[in-house]
C-alpha cells in the first residue's frame, strides 16, 4: 500500500509563497510539442507524457488541440536570450523581454507559464529548461518525468523545493508513489478542475484513501 500524503501535506502542495492556495487541472486534452531536442530525447519527453497522461487518465493527442494547436510546449536550449529570437513567442508570453531579464539575472534554469480557460481549469502550458551544468546532468528519463509531472497540475511554486516529485526504488528511478497516488486522484470527474478553497486538500485525500 502507497503511503498517502495527509492533508496538511496535500494543501502545502498547492499552497504559493503568499499564502494563497490554487489548485488546477487540465480541462481538455494536452496536445505537447517539443522543441530543441534530438529524436532520441524527443522520444523520451513523448514518452514521460504518455505515461503521466496514462496515470491521470487524462487525454493525449498526437495532434494538435483543435483551439490552441500545441498546448503544452517545452523548450530546451543554451541561454535565455536564444528565446528573444524564436519568431512569435513575444506573441505567445506577454512581457517576454522583462521576464527573461529577470531569468538571466536570477541564474534560473527552468521556468513554467500555464493559460487558463474560463473556468480555471489549466489549458495552455509552457516550459522552459536551460541546459546548464546541473540540469545537463540529470538523466533525460528523469529529467523529462520530473517536468511532466511538475506540468500535469498547477502546483505550488514552492511544492517541490525542499523535495523531489520523483523518488527511487532500487537503481530505478520513477515517481514517487504518494504524488502519483495524488495526480490520479486530482483528475477524479468527481472534483472540480480549479478550486481556491484549501479544503478542496480533504476533497484530494479523500479520494486517494477510496482509491486505496
């Protein structure tokens, strides 16, 4: 049996630096582009989408959302400033000058944007991961399940500070139980898509404890 986050853990997970609690899902099938990459890596981050999108039970195309085209893209590159000349995406991130400025200063080396429709449910996402030393380091595998997963959900930008989103079971690197256990409990038809009601962390437990 899966250890289960208590929900004191599950409202920290969608609880943001300020206080504010801010859960999210996808409201309509993600549809990933992946630009940067190699074939041999692209087959890679397919692959962690299929797998998070199979444990969420949650719809994947092939193709393109018939709204936004790809809806969820992930880009990999060098420096930030090699995003100031991809032609559109000014168009596609308001404001995209002063916040890469703020990337470069800060030294990050990832970033995630997500849209959100009518109803607050998640449908757009965006993810930005700059090869640096450290993240060059990471396996691909695991590199790309660990964003998958940190994309799934509108997760606190505090959520995973202090802890992985994937754990270890022998040499084999993979999610960690308790998150999976609390991404398939968040795509439950039963709950709402978007709730700003830390109470909405009882809704999750308890749903995890029925899927037990």
């Amino acid at each position: 049996m899966t250890d289960l986050l208590d929900p004191s853990e599950i409202e920290a997970l969608f609880t943001r630096a300020d206080g504010s609690f801010l859960f999210a899902r996808w409201g309509r099938p993600i549809a990933p582009v992946v630009i940067g990459v190699d074939d041999a890596t692209l087959a890679t981050v397919k692959g962690a989408f299929e797998a998070v999108a199979t444990l969420a039970d949650q719809p994947l195309l092939t193709e393109t959302d018939p709204e936004l085209g790809a809806n969820c893209m992930v880009f990999f590159f060098r420096d930030w400033d090699e995003l100031r000349e991809l032609p559109d995406l000014d168009r596609l991130i308001p404001d995209l000058g002063p916040l890469l400025d703020r990337l470069v200063a800060a030294q990050a080396n990832q970033y995630r944007i997500f849209r959100f429709d009518k109803a607050g449910a998640i449908k757009a996402a965006f993810v930005f991961l700059r090869m640096d030393e450290a993240l060059s380091s990471v396996p691909a595998e695991d590199l790309a399940l660990a964003q998958v997963a940190q994309t799934v959900l509108l997760w606190s930008d505090t959520a995973f500070a202090d802890r992985s989103v994937l754990g270890r079971a022998g040499e084999t690197v993979l999610l960690r139980p308790d998150i999976a256990a609390l991404i398939r409990a968040a795509y439950d038809p039963v709950l709402p898509a978007m709730d700003q009601d830390p109470a909405m962390a009882l809704r999750l437990s308890a749903r995890m404890q029925a899927a037990q």
